[in-house]
C-alpha cells in the first residue's frame, strides 16, 4: 500500500514537470496539502500590450509603416508620364541624362569632306541650339532643386477681419483694396433738353445778373486789404475821460457816481431833500427819467412798414421772386443784397454838439445840493 502511495505521488509529480516543461500547456490539477487533487481556479493570461493613442502593436504605428521607428517604404521611382525609355525617359533613342544621339558613322574619305552645316538663324553648330543646349532637342538640364529648409509661414491673419493678404473689408482687391465701379448702362433714350428762359438768362435758374443758384447770386467783390491804420477814437471835445467822455468822476454810459458811504446812525436822519424846482428826489428828475442824468430811455422802435405793393401786372419772373430782380430772399439790387444793421459795438456815433455823450447826448449834472438844516 505505501508502494502504491509511492507511485501515485511520483506520477503526480512528473505530471507537474511536464506541465511546466511545455509553453503552451495549462495546469489543471494540483495536489493538495492532504495529498488529494483539486481543481484551481483559471487565471486568464495578461492581455497583450495596448496602444493608448492608437495604432497597430507591438510598435503602435499609426502611419501603415513597421518596425520601432513605423518605417514607410518609399515606392518606386514613377515611371515616365510623357513616355521615353527609364531612367531618362528618352524619346528620341539616345542615352544619358541628356538623351544623347551619337552622330552617325563618318563614311571613308573618297572627296574632301563638306564643310560644316551653317545655321541661317544663328546658334551653336551641329543642332543649331541657341538656348545654351545640345543634343538635336537643345536639351537645357533643370537647376538643381535645393534641399527644403522649413515650412514656409502662415499667411498673416487679420485682427479686424477682411481677406488675406491685405484684409480688404470691402470685397475690393490689392493694397488699396480697390474696387471697380459698377458699369455705366448704356443710354437708352436722349437726355431731356434743358428748361428754357421766356425772359431770357441762363438756365437752370435764367439767372440775367451773372449770378447762380436758385437766388440767382453774385459773389461781391473781394474786400481790399486796408492801406493804413483805422482812425483813433474819438476824443471828448468838452473834456472829460474817455470812453464815455465823464467830467464828474463817474464810470459807464451814465457816468453814474456811487453815493457815498452812509454813516452809522447815531440820531434820527434828516428828512431826504426836498426839490425847490420840484420833481421826484433824490435827483429831481421832472422829466420822468432817473439816475443823476435823469435819463429817459427812448421809446421802442416800430417795427419797418413795408411799401405799398407795385401796380398788378403779369409776373415777369418764371421762378418766382420780385421783379425787377426776382429776388426771392427779400433782398434789393442785381445781387439780391439783404441789407444787415452793423453790430451795435461796432455802430459810430458823431460826436455831440452839446458836449454830451451817448446815442442820447445826454450832458452830466450834478443835484442841486441844499443845506442840511442846523
């Protein structure tokens, strides 16, 4: 019983041996701690190498080559397209890069050998070539091609939009983004003739002063460059201090003097003055006016009349206006002139025959002073 025991083991054991012997074979009984076989789990075998980005294992190629660099073979040398004979694609029966044609045998001597054909258009005997060629196609060898160095640059974008390269928004073209005017239709009828003048001019507006425009205008004449100085102001003839010409101490137009400075009240004031002339105090204006000139403001202007209208008659003017100008800006004379007042800054006075000053004349006077009672 222990031979048997013996065996079954040494059976056992050689059965592992083999099973680790050999590559492909797999275990599927083991002997356990109390000498009997059991059955262990299947463990799956680690699954090939992956290729995280794609690609075909093992090197994980993603452009069809082999081997650890992914190697593309380079395919053959193209054949010739316009045909010949590889590699030069010859095709006038010649050899070499330059498809020569070996001239043809020379027959012996039996007569002096003829010269040498000329060419009636010039070039470089026997093929005539005057390209810098030879052979009979005055072959002219390409300049070799240089190496590429990098790729050339990107075109340059454009910040605020448009078509490269100069970022024309406009649809036009160049560095001026030009673009071509649309075209002219062809006239299809005459232009009308132009508007004629019953009362004679020059159209469009039968203007007969020279003038243009709907007003008929004529520019006025340039205005000459002054020769001298303009005048000095005038002078105050009955003295006094210039502007306003005052000769009692006063300023502005009204040569108005500042009463002085009241004092503190220490008894009752005295009643104002009274006017023995009579009139209003404190300056006995009985003229109505006030201030120490008594000074009356003129009365307001009325506004312009305008001229009885001219005598009914047929309208002399097609385009409107007034005749005998057909001024339609309300202004006078062959230019149509609307008179303008000159600014009142600008406005001279004569100087008054009283001595006064001011639009008014009006001479300075002082109030009659009465005493104060004791």
């Amino acid at each position: 019983m222990c031979l048997a025991f013996f065996l079954q083991r040494l059976l056992v054991l050689l059965g592992c041996l083999l099973a680790a012997s050999s590559g492909n074979a797999e275990i599927t009984t083991v002997l356990g701690q109390n000498g009997y076989d059991y059955t262990p789990p299947k463990v799956p075998f680690p699954p090939p190498p992956s290729c995280p980005s794609g690609g075909v294992p093992p090197y994980c190629c993603t452009n069809g080559g082999q081997g650890p660099n992914c190697v593309v073979p380079t395919p053959p040398p193209p054949s010739c397209p316009a045909g010949g004979v590889p590699p030069y694609c010859c095709t006038n029966g010649g050899s070499g890069p330059n498809c020569y044609v070996p001239p043809p045998p020379t027959p012996p001597p039996t007569r002096p050998p003829p010269p040498p054909p000329s060419c009636p258009a010039g070039g470089v005997p026997p093929y005539c070539c005057t390209n810098g060629g030879s052979g009979p196609n005055c072959y002219v060898p390409p300049p070799p091609t240089p190496p590429p160095t990098r790729p050339p640059p990107p075109p340059p974008r454009c910040p605020a939009g448009g078509v490269p390269p100069y970022c024309c928004t406009n649809g036009g073209t160049g560095p001026n983004c030009y673009v071509p005017p649309p075209p002219t239709p062809p006239p299809t009828r005459p232009p009308p003739p132009p508007p004629s003048c019953p009362a004679g001019g020059v159209p469009p507006y039968c203007c007969t002063n020279g003038g243009s425009g709907p007003n008929c205008y004529v520019p006025p004449p340039p205005t000459p460059p002054p020769t001298r100085p303009p005048p000095p102001p005038p002078r105050c003839p009955a003295g006094g201090v210039p502007p306003y010409c005052c000769t009692n101490g006063g300023t502005g137009p009204n040569c108005y003097v500042p009463p002085p400075p009241t004092p503190p009240p220490t008894r009752p004031p005295p009643p104002p003055p009274s006017c023995p002339a009579g009139g209003v105090p404190p300056y006995c204006c009985t003229n109505g006016g006030s201030g120490p000139n008594c000074y009356v403001p003129p009365p307001p202007t009325r506004p312009p009349t305008r001229p009885p209208p001219p005598p009914t008659r047929p309208p002399s003017c097609p385009a409107g206006g007034v005749p005998p100008y057909c001024c339609t800006n309300g202004g006078q004379g062959p230019n149509c002139v609307v008179p303008t007042r000159p600014p009142k800054g600008e406005e001279y006075l004569p100087p008054c025959p009283n001595g006064g000053q001011g639009p008014n004349c009006v001479v300075p006077t002082r109030p009659p002073v009465t005493p104060a009672p004791r």
